[in-house]
C-alpha cells in the first residue's frame, strides 16, 4: 500500500503556480445523471486522476453506459443507448458515498432500482433517511434487504413538496435527479446551495430540464419527457484549490491557484486573510503569500456559503500553526476530526470534545509516523508534515488518493520534498 515519506524541514516554503482540477463533488453527480439521458453527454474538466471517478465510470459501465475517456483532454463522453441494468452492485459502491446519487437517477428513468447502501469516507454516519423520505413523497416505496434498497415508484415518479430537516448535498441531488421527469411539479425545500449542486442544475437546465429557483434554497422541478445530450464543462474544485492554499499558509509559503472561482471559497479566504494571508483574487485565480506570523481564529462549520466542513481539517492544521488559541466547531459531521490525533503526534496541541476543538497554537512539529484515515484528513496530515522538522512517513494515502487528483505530483510541484514508497 502507497505511503508518502516527507521530509518538512526540506521545504523551506512551498512556491508555485497549480491549475486546479475539476471538482469531484460536482463531477460525480454530472456523471450519475447520465443515465436520464439517451444521446451522447460530454463532461469535460473531469478530474481522472481521483480514484471516486474511476469506480463511478466502472460503476455505470456495470449497469450499461458506453464512456470513451479522453484522457489527455480530460473529457468523459458518455452514451446510453439501451435500457440500463436497475442493480447497483454492492462492490462498486462500497467505497464512495457518491454511488448512491445513481439511484435517483435510475429512479427518475426507470421508475425502479435496487441498490446497495454506499461506504465514502467514515465520517460518522452517513444516513440517506433523506433520500429515502424524499423518493417515497415521490410516489416511491422501499424495502432494505440484505444491504439493498429495492425501491420503486409502480405507478411512476409523481412530483410533490419536500422539505430538508437538514441540508444535505447528495441528498438534494438525489430527488432533482429522481424529479427530472416526474407527473407534475416538485418543490423541493432547504435544498443544498453548494457550487457543485448549482452545477449539476445548470447541467440538467441546458438538456432541457426545468428548474427554478423559488427562494434562496427552494426550487421547483416541472417533470420533462426527456433531455438532449450535451457538453459540460465542470467547475474547479475548491476544496482542493484551498488545500493546496493552505499549503502555502502553513509554510511561509508563495502560491497561485489558477482555474478556479474564488467565490466559492468567500467563508475560507476571508479566514485566511484574517488569520494573517495575503490574498488576491482575480477572477478564475486565487494568489496568497504568507509573510506573518499566523494569527488564530475561531471557525463553525456550514453549509454553503458558510466555512466548508471539507476545508475544516486542513484549517485545522494551519491553526495548529498559528501563535495563539483557536476554536472549531464541526456542525456537519460527528467524525471530523481524525486528522488531530496524528497531528499531535507532530507536536500539536489540539484537544477535542465533542464537536468542538480547541487548537493551542504550536511552532514546533516534528515529523512522525501516521496513518490517514479520510479524504480530506489525509491532507491535513500532509500539511502537518510539511510544516515539520524532519521526516515523516503517513501511510493508507489512498484515502487522499479518492479525491485529490495529481496529489503526489502537484505537492512535488510547489517544492514539496516528497517521495512515494510501498
Ligand atoms: N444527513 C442525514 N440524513 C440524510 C442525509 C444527510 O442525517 O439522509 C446528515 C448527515 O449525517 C450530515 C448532514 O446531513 O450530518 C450533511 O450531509 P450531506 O448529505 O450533505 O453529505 P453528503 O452529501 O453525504 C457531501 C460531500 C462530502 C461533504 C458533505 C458536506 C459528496 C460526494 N460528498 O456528502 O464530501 O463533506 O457533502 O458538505 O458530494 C469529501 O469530499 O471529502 C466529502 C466527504
């Protein structure tokens, strides 16, 4: 199993210019919502590199989806010329939570699937109550059997209202998908107004769906006959583009991002700033230098447009950095903090209850043995370990791997003494 060995105190402050990758979180359900379309789709800007991307093209070829990757372009073109298998095997979906947004759209298709309940990054619990409760005022009816959800609308998908308790990304995704083609209208309340669902409805908009925004997180779906292919390009990715930000932050470091919005990071680079960055933003490009000393923060987690529960971690690590004390409050997930144990094994001193972490700002890592254990941590512990005296070996980081893509050649890119060993 791949480990990156990384020597810190080598990287004297990281430098560079990085392109950002097409975003993961956006990419997935565009590919998932395929399967509502008969003519050929084109996605570009997909980031190939992120292993999630591989298991979902294996995952719709496994259920009938012809895809030709580009790989030097970066472009999926997917087709759909007969009726798509309605099982979605437990081995595809294992691993990655974003599995389950097929469901909605075999739903929205076929009227019918069975699908296994999807793994993704163990955040703490990842319930699809939601999805479920949504599809059934869709005219659904479900049964769990041994793992599946065998669910089905017999006398078709039929629009209605649903409201959100709590906003939920793959959630709203789920019914827009289940929605597209259903016997009237749905209104669908406190939906997530995250930069990648925004651009999966523009996605479905421009074949031909009709959503509507009703208020800041309501929409109003009217049922279509059908979509006509197109081509898409995906938006930047950025949590990525603030991980490697941060990479910056933490080493006195000098870097420009390019190919990314920077109003999707509004909540995070006004922290940034805060805590001491220099940062200039333009419009598809996002520059930060960081000179100071770092001032610490207090930071909650929320929703869109709020402070991003994915950039948490690695805000985390910088903060650890920082001369003084900071607090976070993790609202999304109750497992968000797996970075911290292995960050302390560096010196830091973070301590945590319950949602809450209190960082103790830190100047002295050293580097150390650790294991990563999500995605995003994954990152967190890299910055850790640049930011260390020394050496440090983090091994299972196919976690990272999942999402970042190019993860061991952008790092080696800004300067990082980085080397991959099994
Ligand atoms: N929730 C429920 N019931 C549901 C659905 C969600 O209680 O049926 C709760 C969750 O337990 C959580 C909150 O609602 O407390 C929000 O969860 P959400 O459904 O929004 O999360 P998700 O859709 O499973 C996506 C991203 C995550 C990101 C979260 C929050 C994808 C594939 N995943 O997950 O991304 O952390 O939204 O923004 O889009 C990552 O990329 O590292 C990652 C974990």
């Amino acid at each position: 199993m791949e480990k990156f060995l990384i020597r810190g105190s080598s990287t004297k402050g990281v430098r560079g210019t990085l392109s950002c990758s097409g975003a993961k979180n956006a990419a997935l359900p565009l590919m998932a919502s395929s399967i509502l379309f008969n003519s050929t789709v084109t996605l570009k800007n997909i980031p190939l590199g992120a292993k999630d991307i591989q298991t979902m093209i294996i995952l719709l070829k496994s259920l009938g989806s012809q895809i030709k990757i580009l790989k030097k372009k970066k472009i999926l073109k997917i087709t759909n010329n007969k009726k798509h298998k309605l099982l979605v095997k437990y081995k595809y979906i294992s691993t990655m939570r974003a599995g389950v947004l097929v469901m909605g759209a075999l739903l929205g298709k076929y009227n019918k699937c069975s699908t296994a309940l999807s793994g993704g990054c163990s955040l703490g619990p990842r319930p699809i109550g939601y999805h479920l409760a949504g599809f059934k005022k869709l005219n659904c009816k479900y049964i769990l059997k041994q793992g599946y959800i065998n669910i089905s609308a017999n006398k078709g998908i039929k629009g209605n209202k649903y409201y959100f308790p709590k906003v939920s990304v793959t959630g709203t995704s789920n019914l827009i998908l289940a929605s597209i083609f259903a016997r009237g209208a749905t209104v669908l309340k406190n939906i997530s107004i995250e930069p990648e669902v925004l651009d999966l409805i523009k996605f479905l908009k421009n074949g031909g769906a009709k959503i509507y925004f009703e208020g800041k997180r309501t929409i109003k779906i009217y049922g279509v006959k059908k979509l006509k292919g197109h081509s898409h390009e995906v938006i930047g990715d950025r949590i990525e583009a603030f991980s490697y930000l941060c990479a910056a932050a933490i080493t006195r470091g000098k870097i420009k991002i390019n190919k990314i919005n920077p109003r999707y990071l509004r909540s995070e680079i006004k922290i940034l700033k805060n805590i001491g960055c220099k940062i200039k933003i333009n419009k598809t490009s996002i520059d930060l230098i960081r000179t100071n000393k770092l001032k610490p923060a207090n930071i909650k987690t929320a929703p869109f447009p709020g402070f991003a529960t994915d950039c948490m971690p690695m805000m985390m690590a910088v903060l650890a950095r920082s001369n003084g004390k900071s607090k976070i409050e993790e609202t999304i997930f109750s497992n968000r903090y797996m970075a911290a144990p292995e960050l302390v094994r560096m010196g830091a001193k973070i301590y945590i209850k319950g949602s809450t972490a209190t960082i103790i700002g830190e100047n002295n890592f050293n580097g150390a043995d650790c294991i990563s254990s999500d995605l995003r941590s994954t990152f967190a512990i890299i910055l850790g370990a640049i930011a260390a005296e020394g050496k440090s070996c983090i091994s299972r980081v196919y976690h990272g791997l999942r999402g970042y893509s190019d993860l061991y050649k952008n790092l080696k890119k800004i300067g990082v003494n980085i080397k991959r060993i099994n």
